[in-house]
C-alpha cells in the first residue's frame, strides 16, 4: 500500500514538473508565421511577420517567398519586440 502511494506521488510530482515547465516556455517564448522576403548569397536571410515586422538572420536553405513559423525568445521582455531573438526557423510553405 505504502509503495502504490509512493509510485502515485512521485507521478503526480513529475506531472507537476512537466506542466510547470510548459506554462514557462510559454512565458517566455512565442511563435511567428513570416515570409521569407529577401536571401543574400544564400545564407543572410530576412522575413517579414504579419505585423510588418523585419527580422533577419543567417541560416541557410530558404527561399523567397517560403512562408515560415518562427519561435522567437521574449528576452525577458514582454512590451518591446524588437529586443526578441530568434530560436528557431522552419519552412511550412514553400511558393
């Protein structure tokens, strides 16, 4: 009996964990979707979110007009975008 209780609290403590850190991500980072408006010798890329927004950065295998979902870092600010960082880029679309 003793040990079924053990096995139950050690699963609800690392459901805890688990939750508990996904509701940080989300705090902390965000996705985009963007189009890829400019490539520079292959590799320096520019995009362009809904909201109007340029971002740029190195990476390579894109395309103009690749539609792509960005995951942006908050850098600890939840007011001022243009401080956010780029994590990470995939293509979902390619034109």
């Amino acid at each position: 009996m003793k040990k079924t209780y053990m096995v139950l609290g050690t699963l609800l403590l690392i459901g805890i964990f688990f939750l508990l850190g996904r509701v940080g991500w989300h705090e902390t980072h965000y996705t985009k979707i963007a189009t890829v408006v400019k490539v520079i010798n292959g590799e320096e890329v520019t995009i362009k979110d809904a909201d109007g927004y340029l971002w740029k950065f190195d990476e390579t295998g894109f395309k103009s007009s690749d539609i792509v979902e960005v995951t942006f870092w908050k850098n600890g600010t939840d007011l001022n975008i243009l401080d956010d960082e780029i994590e990470n880029v995939k293509v979902l679309d390619r034109k």
